[in-house]
C-alpha cells in the first residue's frame, strides 16, 4: 500500500524492499515526463529533500523524497525509457529503491483516501 508526500511522490514497504516513486497527480500534472535526472546510490536524503528531476514536455519538477533513506538502487529501466513514469508512475515507473533512515516518518504521510482529497 502506498503513502503519499505533499510535494505528490509515494513510498511503498513491501516485505523485501521500499520503493519511491512519483504519483499519478504528478505525472498527470507534468504530461509526458522525457527525462529523469536520478539521484546516485548511496546519497541519503532527508524527508521533503529533492532527491531527482523529471522532465516533460510542459515543465521540470523537483522529486522530494517522502521519508529520509538512504538510495540503495534506481530504477534504471526509467533511463533508457522515462515514459514509465508516464505509463505505470506509481508501479514499474518507481524512481528508487531505499533503506529508510527513520521509519516513524511513514506515520506523518497520507493514505490513499487523504491524498486523493488533497489533490481534489
């Protein structure tokens, strides 16, 4: 089940791995996303820290990470093809797959219905 940050990118834990994305308001927001600037392996960044670019046709947006983690892998797939994040942004278009720094964080983020309100 996916969480959701203010500035519209989700984090999802699943038994083996969690991973971040851009969400579909986003991707919506922005049209056809044709280039992703992915931050390295490695770098650890905060909650609400731009952690990436995407680019697309009407603009450039920052991605802000939804909890503090550490990057462990990018979605490479998104390189080479970055209309992932246009087709499927909130599964096979994930950005990157992270250690979370401080797990409590997830408690502050929105489910599913809350973010749906925020975004009207």
């Amino acid at each position: 089940m996916n969480q959701y940050h203010a500035e519209h990118t989700w984090v999802r834990v699943d038994a083996d791995a969690t991973f971040v994305g851009i969400t579909k308001h986003a991707q919506d927001t922005l049209g056809d996303i044709v280039f992703i600037d992915l931050a390295e392996i490695g770098k650890t960044v905060a909650q609400g820290s731009v952690a990436g670019v995407v680019e697309s046709v009407k603009a450039a947006a920052d991605v802000h990470m939804p909890a503090a983690a550490t990057v462990l892998e990018v979605n490479e797939a998104l390189r080479a093809d970055p209309s992932l994040a246009n087709s499927d942004p909130e599964g096979a278009g994930w950005f990157y797959k992270v250690s979370l720094s401080n797990p409590t964080e997830l408690e502050g983020l929105m489910d599913a219905a809350a973010y749906q309100a925020f975004t009207g």
